[in-house]
C-alpha cells in the first residue's frame, strides 16, 4: 500500500485543497496549506464509510 501523501482527487484547484495518505490500519487527512498543524486519522471503517458518502453524494 502507498503511504506517500497525495492530493485528494475532491479537493478543488486552488487554496482549499487536502493531502491524504492511505495505510494498512486506515487514512490521514492534513491541509496542504497547513502541514506543519497535523493531520486527521481515520480507522478502516470510518475511511470507508467516509468514501462510500462521497461516492453517493451525500456531501
């Protein structure tokens, strides 16, 4: 699995954009603008349930 982070394929050209890393145990969320401030982690069955939302819109 890569654990490199990467843009967020939601996030919008510009200023408002998220970095994303992916691992084994679940997914870090960070601000490319604010990297230095941390990140969000999610286990598997919240980062899944979070993808699944936004795949049917309900964002």
């Amino acid at each position: 699995m890569n654990t490199a982070w990467h843009k967020s394929s939601y996030s919008a050209n510009g200023a408002n954009c998220v970095e994303v890393r992916e691992r084994v145990d679940g997914a870090d969320v960070r601000d490319t603008q604010h990297r230095d401030a941390g990140h969000l982690s999610f286990s598997p069955r919240e980062w899944r349930s979070f993808l699944q939302d936004l795949r049917s819109d309900r964002f």
